[in-house]
C-alpha cells in the first residue's frame, strides 16, 4: 500500500538512519506516534514527523532522558514552532560547547599542576567534578529560555498595540548621558537589544540575572565588543556589596517570584543615588485570563500556574508595597490587547506555562489542538493588564 506524503515505518527509519526497533520503541513509548495507521495495523509517517524524530534524536544525543524528552517535544507541525524549536537546540548546541570548553581547560590546568608539582591540588579537582556536572542544568536552561520565547511570540507578533513593549519600558526609563543602569532579572537582554540604536554612547549598563544561562544569552544576543555593558550573577535578594550610586535600576516582570520583597527593595534603595529612579513592571489580576478559562474549559484539571503572581507583587497592590521605600511611586498601564485568528502560537504559549499542562494535554494533543482551531477560527481576543510602577528614591 503506498499513501503520498506518507513513509512506511521502514523507509522513515532508513531516512533517519535508525532501526524499525527503535521507531516501533518511541511509538511504545509515546514519544513519537505514527500519522496514519492502517486497519491491518501499518504504521505510516509524515515530514512533520520526521521533524520531530530530528528533535528526539538530537536531544538523546545530548544525553536527555526520555522522559525528559516526553515533556520537552510536542507534536506539532507548524512551520514557525519547528523553526522555533531548531533555534532553541541551537542554543543548547552553543551552551554545551561552551560548557565542554570549561571542562577541557579544567582538565588541562589539572594535568599541568600535577605535572609540575607531582601532587594533586584537590580544590581543582573539586572544580572540575562541579563542571562536569554542569549538563544536569541545561534541561531548565533550555525549557527557560522556550518558555520565554514563546510568549514573546504570542505577545509581538499578534498585539494590538504598536509600540512594543520593550520600546515602551525603554522611553519610561528616560535614560540620559553618563549615567549608570542596573536591570536586576535581565533574561536574554531583550530590553536592550531592542532598543539598541537608542541608547546612548556614554552609557553604563550591569545586567544580572541569577540564571547563568541567561546571562549567556544576553552576552550572545547584545554586540561583542560593546562597552556599555558589563554582566554580573546574582540573586536580586543579595546584591554585591560593591554595587552604588546607579542612577536607575529595573526590574522587568521579576519582583513577583521574589519571596521576601522588603529585603529586595532595601537592597535597591542602598544600590541607587538620592533622587535616582527604580522602574518595575508587573501585571495585574484579569492579564491573559482568556487563556485560563479557555484550558479551563477544556479540562478543568489543567491549571496554567500553581501561584497567582499578582497577588505577590501586581499592579492592584504593587503602590502600597512600594511606598514605604521610595520618596514618589506612579502606576503606568500599558494599553494593549491580543488578537488572533490561528491557533498555533497560543498553543505554543500555553504549552509554555508553568502548570500542569503539558502532562495533561500530552495524551489529547491533537483534541485539544482542534478544540483551540475552533475557538480562534472566528477570532480571538486576549486581555493585556500590564503595566509599571516608576519610583523615586
């Protein structure tokens, strides 16, 4: 029986060049089902599915476990979520390199002392198990820096409003000549590298971040080279001592996963000169709430987030948590909506969130994408209820 588009179980593997065994083993598995299977059983399978085979294959090469795998790939065969999807292995190509690179100088260093000094200097030794042990942190490296892209996705390709958010943050900081900025939280950098031909020259900017591989980014994603930036990991509740007198300080979408904000905040009053600006950002209880009640709908089970962020720092109590630490605070919103009529990209962002989801919809996939289909078919709108709360110290 030959079916066009489709691939037999055997010509799939000798595509792939892998055994029919281990095909068979991911479809036991329910890693990577077949498209099409016939009454008599024949399994036959798509281009699509041969992209995710790619994704499967490239991430037990780089020592993932299968369930670990499981909850990392879905099965979806939309052009920009596969290209997303490469870009996204790519980066985690780039940070093993990197790390494999600090492994080999490790071992170099540890030969010569023992060369020259005829004895161990167990400290190195000691380093160099820690650097081995560095791959155990890729996988939330990788699901991290997903997540994030997916919902930047969502949010600048299909807003309503036409100044992005990033520019919008940007012209609140008001930044002038000379003076000295520290984003606590900096992610991949995106608040600079989309404003990059605005920010001025004599500028000097620290970005932190307590996620090393984040910093890794934001060095990847800003100019080589560019001395405005320097870089620095660190958790917000604990700056370095030697960190004063900036003239602004930004937290972008960080303050409500901080556990103790009135050490944080003391923090940044101790690090910013007298009459120097904090700006946050946050959100407020109705943001993105179509996309709750539409999962809600679908399996009451599902639940997005496990916390309301909101209710840790938000734009309804954000002003009475930061009043008793700076001079002057002014709530900001950022008028903006989301409206769409394809049901990829919120697939996509939902599969990012940090509830219980992906466990739930693994198993439905393709229900619940056709339920998605139907609901954006017609059109689709998102509130946005976001905003900032600019401070002076």
């Amino acid at each position: 029986m030959k079916l066009p588009g489709y691939y037999s179980s055997g010509q799939f593997a000798r595509m792939a060049n892998v055994s029919v065994r281990t095909i068979r083993f991911y479809d036991k598995q329910n890693i990577l089902k077949p498209s099409y299977v016939t009454p008599a059983g024949a399994r036959f399978y798509t281009d699509s599915d041969f992209a995710r085979l790619q994704q499967i294959l490239l991430l037990k090469y780089l020592g993932f476990s299968l369930d670990d795998i499981r909850e990392m790939t879905i099965d979806d065969s939309d052009y920009l979520f596969l290209l997303n999807s490469l870009n996204l292995q790519k980066k985690l190509i780039q940070d093993q390199i990197e790390q494999m690179q600090l492994v080999e100088s490790a071992i170099e260093d540890t030969v010569r002392v023992i060369e020259q000094e005829h004895q161990i200097d167990w400290s190195q030794m000691l380093d160099l198990i820690h650097l081995t042990n560095m791959e155990k942190s890729l996988k939330s490296q990788y699901q991290n820096a997903s997540n994030i892209s997916s919902r930047i996705r969502l949010h600048k390709e299909y807003s309503t409003n036409s100044k992005g958010w990033f520019p919008w943050i940007f012209e609140h900081c008001n930044l002038k000549p000379n003076e000295r900025v520290l984003e606590i939280g900096c992610g991949n950098g995106a608040l600079w590298t989309e404003n990059l031909n605005h920010i001025p020259s004599n500028l000097s900017i620290l970005l932190s971040d307590v996620s090393d591989g984040m910093l890794r980014d934001a060095r990847r994603n800003l100019p080589s080279g560019d001395k405005r930036f320097s870089f620095a990991c660190f958790d917000c509740h604990s700056f370095p001592s030697s960190l004063s007198a900036f003239d602004l300080i930004i937290a972008n979408h960080v303050l409500f996963y901080c556990n103790d904000l009135p050490k944080v905040f003391k923090q940044i009053q101790r690090s910013l000169k007298k009459g120097g600006h904090f700006l946050c950002s946050t959100y407020g209880k109705r943001h993105m709430i179509e996309i709750s009640e539409l999962v809600q709908e679908f399996d009451s089970r599902i639940v997005l987030s496990a916390e309301k962020l909101y209710e840790q720092f938000g734009l309804e109590n954000g002003e009475a948590l930061l009043k008793p630490y700076f001079s002057d605070v002014q709530c900001i919103r950022y008028e903006d909506s989301i409206e769409l009529d394809r049901a990829e990209p919120l697939i996509e962002y939902i599969l990012s969130c940090h509830g219980n989801q992906n466990q739930m919809l693994l198993e439905r996939y393709h229900e619940f994408r056709s339920f998605v289909e139907k609901k954006t078919a017609h059109g689709f709108h998102i509130t946005k209820d976001a905003g900032i709360f600019l401070c002076t110290f």
